[in-house]
C-alpha cells in the first residue's frame, strides 16, 4: 500500500508540473506593421497604428505591405539586416530580436526622403572621437603607398568607401601604381574613379560584381570614387594622392 500512495504522489507532482510548463507557452512576438509606397511614403507602427519610436527588446513579427517596384523596406540594426527587395511588390514577414541598440528603416533608393528611426532598449553609448582624429593628412604622413591592396566597395546600400586590405579608410594616398579591389554591389549603383590621368567605371550600372584595376598615379592630386546615378546623395568620397 505504501508504494502506491508513493507512485500516485509521483504522478500527480509530475503532473503538476507539467501543467505548470505548460502554462508558460511559447514566447509571445509583438506584431509591428511596415509599409512603403506606393508613393513617397515609408513607415513603421506598432498594431494601435502607433509610429515606432521606442521598443522593448525581445521578439517581434514585422507585417511589412511593399506597394511599389521601385521602393524597397530595408531594416537594419543589431542583429538584424531584412529587405523586400526594390523589384518586388507584396507582402512578406519577418520574425526579429532586437536588442539595445537603434535601428533603421529606409527605402535604399531614396534615403535622403523616405527613412525612420527607433530605439530598443538603452542603446550603448559612444565615445566621441578624440580631438584632432580622422584628419586627412594633407602633408602625406598617413598616406598608404602603392604596395597596399585597396578595396573600393559600392553598395548594396547606399554607401562607397575606399579601405585597405585591413579595413581602415583612405585618407591619402602616395604616388605610383595600386591594385584596386572594385567591388559593385548594386544593380542600381556603380564605382567610378576619377583621379591625375585615371578615369574608370563599372558598367553597365546593372552590373555587380568584383574586379581588379591597376590604378597609375603618377602625380599629385585627388583620387575621387563616386556611384554616377547618386552622387547627390552622398555616394562620393575622395583621398589626397601626395608624393
């Protein structure tokens, strides 16, 4: 009789604590709303219809509705980098975890207009640069020389940058000729240099791809590298070329 008592007992707190397992569920996701066109238009709310400004940090589902062929929605932040694509039109969902940070949503092709930004949690703090740093080095005392490997890089979003095999910017550069890495991301970008006696393009702009170009500076000057179709946007930049 006494095993009995003993394996029912079992049981049933067995029992109960699956119940109680049970109970908790899966983890809940927030449901947010995203939407972008079919004009001028991009936005981000919660399910009330409340633009995004501040979250908690956890699991969401984005319902993202893209109206139109030439907008996108592209979401990024920590962790999280999601996109419809500019081609594509409907509907698609994204399931995410934000963590502290901030957060961007834009339209890749028109940045400038058609963008939001929100907070989850207590995004860290930055320290600010110390003073005098990044300077360019007109006198040529951090310029690299034609025995680095450089990286011109264009897109996918709407950034191009200039860097060395080891990831650090190109402020100047000395006289002679470099191995430039080209890498096109973007059917709507290209990479275009402009520099003394040099003058090249990725093309067609539909293009992407990667390439290798020997980059001849034989004077002083300025080594320039912009995307053509958004250079008014800021898809430029430019480093000394020194002797």
């Amino acid at each position: 009789m006494a095993k009995l008592v003993i394996v029912a007992l079992t049981l049933a707190l067995a029992a109960l604590l699956g119940a109680a397992r049970g109970s908790a569920g899966p983890v809940q996701e927030v449901k947010l709303i995203g939407s972008v066109g079919p004009e001028f238009t991009i936005s981000l709310t919660d399910a009330q219809g409340n633009p995004v400004t501040k979250l908690d940090p956890g699991a969401y589902e984005i319902a993202v509705t893209d109206s139109s062929d030439f907008h996108n929605f592209h979401l990024t932040g920590p962790g999280v980098n999601e996109d419809t694509g500019v081609a594509f039109t409907g509907q698609v969902t994204w399931h995410v975890a934000f963590t502290d940070g901030s957060y961007v949503y834009v339209c890749d092709v028109h940045p400038s207009s058609m963008r939001g930004t929100f907070t989850a949690g207590t995004p860290p703090t930055t320290n600010p640069p110390p003073p005098g740093g990044g300077g360019g080095g007109g006198g040529g005392g951090s310029a690299v020389t034609a025995k680095t490997k450089l990286l011109l890089t264009s897109g996918p979003g709407f950034a191009i940058t200039l860097k060395t095999a080891a990831g650090k910017t190109v402020k100047a550069m000395r006289t002679g000729t470099y191995t430039v890495v080209v890498r096109d991301r973007g059917r709507i970008h290209n990479a275009h240099v402009v520099a003394p006696g040099y003058n090249r393009r990725t093309m067609p702009l539909a293009y992407t791809g990667t390439q290798t170009w020997k980059v001849k500076l034989a004077r002083v000057g300025t080594f320039r590298f912009l995307c053509d179709p958004h250079v008014a946007t800021g898809m430029k930049g430019s480093a000394k070329v020194v002797r």
